[in-house]
C-alpha cells in the first residue's frame, strides 16, 4: 500500500481562523494558545470542553457550559492537527470511541427489555445518539473536508457513526426490536393507544442504518427543533422489518376477518373493512414507511377483500338483500370497496344480471301487461330508468355494471318481437297525445327514454316498420302534437341507426312540407281550391317512403270526389311533367254534411264511408252489393266500414229487420232518428277480424331482411375478395345493425348467392367462399 500525506497549506489554515475570529467576534475572544497545544491536550480540552458537557446533558438533560465559545474552541483544535494525516486518525478514532461508549451505555440500557418498554427506550436512545452525532460531527468537520475525503480506510463521520450503532446497538437487538413493533401495531389495531412518535423513530433507524452516505438535518418540529435523517437506503427496513409486518398484517386481519363474518350483516362488514383501510393507510402517514405502503395494501386487500368477497355477496344480508330491498346507500358502499378491486365486480354482476332478468321477466310475461301495450312499456321503462339510475348512482356508471343490466335486459326483451312492436305503438300513443301539455324538458325526457329503450332491441327493423306505419297516420291525420318532438325522436333514432335506416321517415317529412306548399300554390287558383262547393286538401306521396301500398286503382270515386280529382291532376300536371299520381282512398278522409236531420250535423268519416254514404243522395235505400258494384271498394273492406256505421253509439245506417250482421243482400237506410250532443262527430273504425296467421308485414320490414343479409354478404365479399366462412359470418353480424340475423339464415343466403354466381366455394378448402366479380 502506498500511503500520502495530505499537508493543507498554511494559508488555507489562516482562512480558517480568519472565519472563526470572524464568527465570534460579537462575544468573547478565545483566551487559550492553540498553538502551544499537543495533539493530547487538544483531545483532552474537546473531552473536557465539548463531549462531557454534551455525554452528560444526554445522561441527565443538564447541558454545562453549551456557549458558542466551547464549541469554537473544540473546533480550533481540530482544524489545528487536522493537517497531519497521523494526528487526523487519533482524532478519527478518538471520534469513533466517543460513540463506541455510548452505544455501550445504550445497549446495557435496552438489552434486557421487551415490547413497549424496549420501543420506548431505545427510541429515547436513538434519538440521544442522533444528537451526539450530529455535535460530534460539527466539532470534528474539519475531518470530512480534508481527511475522509481522500482516505477510503476511513468513512465520513456520519457513516462512520451510524455503523458503529449498527455494530453495537442494532445488531443485537434487532430481532426483538422488530418483534416489540410489531406487537405494538396489533395493538393499535385492537384499538390501543400505542408510541406511535417511538415507532416512527424506530423505522427511521432502520431505514438510516444502512445508507451509505446519511445526512442528520435540524428541522423545526412544530414548537422544538428536532434532528432528522435523509437516507436513500432501506434495505435494513425491507430485510428485517417489513415481510414481518406483512406477515403479521395477514395473520391479523385474517382472524379478525372471522370473527366479523360471524357476527355482522354484510353492510356492517363492508364499513368495517373500509374503517381497517382507513387505518392502515393513516399508520404510513403517522410513522411507518412509504415504501412498503404498496405490498401492505396488496396483503390488507388479498385478506380483506379478495378472499371475503364471495362471502360478502352471498350473505343472506349481502348483495340481493340490497337490491330486493332497494339499499342504495349499502349499494354505494359495496361498489366503493370492490372499486379497490375493479377485478372482484364480476361477483356483484353475476347476482345483478339474473336479478335484473327476473324483474323484467315478471313484467313481459305478465298476461294483463300483454294484453296492455301501453302500461308492458310503461313498466318496462320504468324498470329501465331505475336500473339506469342505480348504475350511475350506485355504481358511478361503471363499464362492467352498464354491460351487465344491457345484457340482462336484452336477454329478456328480444325473446320475442313484442317488446318492438309495443313500444312503436307506445312512441305512437304519446307523440298524439302522451306529451300534451308538457314542458320541451319533459319531451325531450319521454323521447330519449323511448329511444334508450329502443337501443337493446334486436329487432330494430321491426320496430321502425311499426313506428313508420304509425307516423304515416299521424302525418295524414294532421295528429301529431309537435312537430319538434316528432324531429327530435327522428335525430335520436338517427343516432343509433345511423342514416340509411330513417331516411324514408326523414323523407314523409319532407312529403309533407312539399305538400303544404303544393296545396298553398293550388289554393291561389281561381276556385281557391274548392271544386263544386267540397273543399279538398292533397297530399303528393313518394311511393317508396310511405308503407301504404293499398292497390286502389278500380275505386271508383262519386262524382264531387271525381271533380276534385281531375281540378288537381290539371294543376300537378303544369308544375310537373313524367309523372303519374296515384290516389289512395284507404288513407283518406272526408268530411260529410248530414242535412237530412231536424240538426245540423258534420261527420268525419273514411273516404270508403264518405263513397257509401253519398250514395244515399240518390235512393233512399240501398243495398250492400250494390254499394260494392258502385263504389268498386272490395268486399270485405268495405263490409267493414259500413258496419262502424251501424253501431250504436254511431248508427248512422239502419240495417234491413232482423239483421244482425251485413250480407250482399242486406238493405240499408239513414237513420232518421239519429242524435249526438256533439256537432262534429268522428266515426271511429271497428277493428279489422284477426286472422289466422299474421300478414308478412307485421313481422317483416320493408327492407326484407334476406336481401339486407344478400347485400351485406356481397359487400364483404367484395372487399376482401376471399373468406373463410366463420369469417364472413362475424363481418355480417356487424353489418346487419338493425337486426340479428340467424347464421342459418346467413348460410341460406351464400348458398343463393353461389347459386347465383355471386359467390364459390374453393376448391381445395369448401368453407372458403371466392368473391366473383
């Protein structure tokens, strides 16, 4: 080994000194000459001057002569020999068996005790040796500047100091010491007060213990000035403290998990593991270390939530409770702690969804709701909006919650195309009257409930075949209450079907507007669009947005309708030229003059009736045949609309004696006796018989679902030019938004399409199909 010494130059030393005089010339001067001193005396005078008074303030908390000038002195003596290398490791060791004695005197102290007693005792030493070390340090600086900074034999003074305690102190009681903490934190946790100021001191030691380069920094504590630690190490903390901690964290909540399972409902355990959290989180604020803060709460959540949660659920006070009892803030409470755990949400679901599925069954399967459209999707939506509630409310909307009630309720609303069906005539039977009187909010709330309710159908072809049905008439009618709420329930439906889907509603819209400015322009003429004295009003109809396809070219009209018609068939003809109207009587209305009674009264009635009824203008008695010969309405139709008139409420029509029901040969006459408190009297139409089988249109939309099937095959096919067939299955689900179709259905329509040479299959492999441009 080669060995240099380091001499400081004299002018350095003087800089010093000059620093010194400097900081004590407020007080008084130094009275002693350093420089006659030995290395001994010099020791001697910090024995006698600086560490006795300092050793016996930390004995007894008296400190003898603690003056600036004491300090100074001590300090003189060492930057005096701390040139010399040999005199700078007497002074080095002198150091070092200054803390070597106290640890000696601290550990004779702690040695024998246990638990609280040995917490707070060697915390108290813990705390006194800081300050020796941190004055012990101050006094011998001079040491770390222009010593241990070129001599790697000898550490800093503070890492020297803190290896000595390791070797003295910590080593030997290190077992017991860890065991004493963590006896001391079971008692908090059984809710003693415990030295939790002790307990932080004793993590500190450990995470300081360890650090290569410690710093003690003075800090103001509140009212005191306290001395604190700064490490980067805590390895002594993760080796000898923190896996007994968390074992005995493990073994404590699992007993005390038992033990609370036995004798508390659900809702108690659940606050009672959130107060434990609380707590442990609160212990690593107080005096635990950050660091093991993680694995604490991996171990706490493992015992306290992982394990218990299935319990927790299935308790007969547990999550079904809640939800048959409607416990919302029990509800919240839950959700709040397996939110801890997103990965535990599938034990709540799994009970949410068949609870949410039995409700709704009760609701469709009810035979009084069935035979009820209206109140079927009013307790439908209300189950929707409580549900929807509950999952903002209870469980903060969360995704895995939302996906469980949509499941659920899709699961039991698309059994069957009821629920479309009924909520079309539901949408129907508030845009007429439902939301009259009612504020644009409340509007807007009906509509956007509908349209929700409409989002987990399947059948959405089905739905928007029966809503355009029902549009068509309270367009023609002129019954829609607003035309705003008729907009935003078109928007909303848009939204979710996207554009394709409601442009033939956006179109009867259009029909509409175009029509009202058609019959403004045809009312300008010189008859002011009145032919004959009968006042009419024409709606223009695109043929493929409208659902009526009513053949009614044989009808032959009466001769005031025939005037009517040809007077506007001139008019349309000079605006457009290359087109064909079509008339359609089965959506018509008209309005009779009835002056062959001693009172005035106006009739609304079909165009079918107004055909029937002008008959009688001419004879006074007619028969049934003979309306159908005259007026070319078909049979059964027309038998229909001429019985609503023969009811009682409504006997326009007397039937022939004894007759009970309408034959060919049956003669009818007006009722000369009829009367009505009202003037205007609106004949309603009986029902139509139900048949045997339903018609095609009520279960099927005018897109006829093969041919959207066909399409969205072709399309497919024709981008990816070859496909294997679970494959092109899965890209036609996506494709078919407005209904699920059957992969029956789908395997029907390839083989149409091979048929078809649209398609073929590979040769090598059958269940790839080849796209033929």
């Amino acid at each position: 080994h080669y060995f240099i010494s380091i001499c400081v130059p004299k002018s350095r030393r003087d800089g010093v000194k000059k620093r010194m005089a400097s900081a004590i010339a407020k007080g008084e001067a130094i009275d002693f000459d350093v420089e006659s001193l030995t290395l001994d005396e010099g020791i001697d005078l910090i024995q006698a001057e600086r560490v006795d008074p300092l050793l016996k303030y930390l004995r007894t908390g008296v400190f003898d002569n603690n003056t600036r000038m004491t300090y100074m002195k001590a300090y003189t003596v060492v930057v005096q020999f701390g040139d010399v290398e040999q005199n700078s490791i007497k002074m080095y060791k002198y150091y070092s068996s200054v803390l070597e004695g106290y640890c000696d005197e601290g550990l004779a102290a702690v040695k024998d005790l246990a638990g609280s007693s040995l917490i707070k005792k060697l915390a108290e030493h813990w705390e006194k040796q800081k300050i020796l070390i941190y004055w012990m340090q101050r006094v011998f600086t001079y040491l770390d500047r222009y010593f241990t900074n070129v001599n790697n034999d000898h550490p800093k003074l503070f890492t020297k100091a803190v290896r000595i305690f390791r070797r003295k102190v910590y080593d030997v009681i290190r077992t017991a010491m860890a065991d004493a903490a963590i006896a001391e934190i079971d008692r908090e946790r059984d809710g003693q007060e415990v030295l939790a100021d002790c307990l932080r001191e004793l993590v500190e030691m450990m995470c300081t213990l360890d650090d290569a380069e410690p710093k003690i920094v003075k800090q103001k504590d509140q009212d005191t000035e306290r001395l604190f630690w700064y490490s980067q190490s805590r390895e002594l903390y993760k080796t000898d403290f923190e896996p007994k901690l968390l074992q005995s964290t493990s073994n404590y909540y699992q007993k005390w998990m038992a033990g609370v399972l036995a004798e508390h409902p659900s809702p108690v355990v659940v606050r009672e593991i959130e107060r434990r959290l609380a707590e442990e989180d609160r212990r690593f604020n107080r005096y635990l270390d950050k660091s093991s803060q993680k694995k604490m709460t991996e171990v706490a959540h493992k015992v306290l939530i992982l394990d218990v949660t299935k319990t927790l659920v299935e308790m007969d006070s547990g999550l079904l409770y809640m939800l048959d009892n409607d416990k919302q803030d029990e509800l919240c409470e839950m959700f709040a702690l397996l939110r801890r755990e997103p990965s535990m949400f599938p034990c709540m679901t799994s009970v949410i969804e068949p609870w949410i599925q039995k409700r709704c069954t009760t609701i469709v399967e009810d035979q009084a709701n069935i035979d009820n459209p209206p109140e079927y999707i009013k307790q439908v939506l209300d189950l929707k909006k409580f549900l929807d509630d509950m999952v903002m409310i209870c469980f903060k909307n969360e995704q895995v919650f939302q996906r469980a009630r949509n499941s659920a309720l899709e699961a039991v609303l698309n059994k069957d195309t009821r629920c479309a069906k009924y909520l079309a005539s539901y949408a129907d039977l508030e845009l007429r009257k439902g939301i009259k009187g009612k504020s644009e909010f409340e509007v807007q709330q009906v509509v956007s409930a509908v349209v929700g309710l409409f989002a987990h159908l399947k059948d959405k072809d089905i739905f928007l075949d029966f809503y355009k049905r029902a549009l068509s008439k309270r367009l023609l009618s002129r019954a829609s209450i607003s035309n705003d709420a008729e907009e935003a329930f078109i928007s909303k439906l848009k939204v979710e079907v996207g554009q394709q889907a409601i442009s033939k509603l956006q179109a009867m819209f259009t029909d509409m507007r175009l029509s009202d400015q058609l019959q403004t322009s045809y009312n300008e003429l010189s008859h002011g669009g009145k032919i004959q004295g009968v006042t009419h009003e024409v709606r223009v109809l695109q043929t493929n947005a409208w659902p009526e396809k009513g053949d009614d070219a044989n009808i032959a009209p009466c001769e005031e309708m025939s005037a009517c018609i040809k007077a506007f068939e001139t008019f349309y003809d000079s605006k457009h030229s290359g087109r064909k109207l079509r008339w359609t009587y089965s959506v018509s209305s008209c309005e009779v003059v009835a002056l062959y009674l001693p009172r005035k009264y106006t009739f609304a009635v079909s165009a079918y009736q107004a055909l029937a009824l002008m008959m009688f203008n001419s004879s006074s008695e007619v028969t049934f045949q003979q309306m159908v010969d005259t007026t070319k309405v078909p049979y059964d139709e027309l038998q229909r609309h001429v019985l609503s008139m023969t009811v009682s409420k409504q006997r326009l029509l007397k039937i022939g004696a004894d007759e009970k029901k309408i034959e060919s040969t049956s003669s009818l006459s007006l009722n000369a006796g009829y009367t009505s408190d009202k003037i205007r009297v609106a004949i309603s139409l009986i029902k139509e018989k139900e048949k045997a089988a339903p018609e095609p249109e009520a279960t099927e939309t005018p897109y006829e679902r093969k041919h959207v099937v066909d399409a969205a095959i072709v399309r497919v096919m024709k981008a990816r030019k070859k496909l294997e067939h679970n494959r092109l299955l899965e890209e036609v689900f996506k494709q078919c938004a407005l209904f699920q179709p059957q992969p029956s259905q789908i395997k029907s329509q390839i083989e149409s399409l091979i048929e078809r040479e649209f398609l073929k299959r590979d040769p090598e492999k059958r269940s790839i199909y080849i796209y033929l441009p």
